[in-house]
C-alpha cells in the first residue's frame, strides 16, 4: 500500500498597496436644493421624530447661498 503525503496549503502572497493610495471612502452623497428642500420642508410642517436624530449633523452649502441665507435671516427678524 502507497503511504499518503500530507500537503500544506500555503496562501498565495497578498501584495500590499499603501493606504495613501487608496481613494478614501465618501461619507456624502450629493444632491441638489431641488431634491430635499421639499422633503425637508414636508418633515418638519409634519413634526417627523426623525429629524431630531440629525440636528447636530454638518451640511456644507456653497458660500453664496450662506450669504443669502444669512441676509435671509437679518431681514425677516421681527421689528426689522
């Protein structure tokens, strides 16, 4: 009878990229004024619970419309 050889299954070598080359992952998503004004505007006339859970959350907005919203928020005070 033939005696059996063990074999040992060795990986093949994984080659290593730098972490500096890869792309870093997105933690956004783009979307226009258009898309979520309304959503927004819906959730909050609804009181929607969910929107708590955002409301210490960054947005970034382009400096124009920072500026808007900021001479926005000027006039509209009562007695201005």
């Amino acid at each position: 009878m033939a005696m059996r050889r063990l074999r040992v299954y060795t990986e093949p070598e994984i080659e290593t990229v730098a972490c500096a080359t890869l792309p870093e992952p997105q933690s956004g998503v783009r979307v226009s004024l258009s898309e979520v004004l309304p959503l927004l505007a819906d959730a909050v006339a609804s009181d929607r619970t969910w929107l708590r859970d955002f409301a210490d959350e960054d947005i970034t907005v382009s400096s124009d419309l920072y500026d808007v919203l900021q001479a926005y928020r000027h006039f509209r005070r009562p007695g201005a």
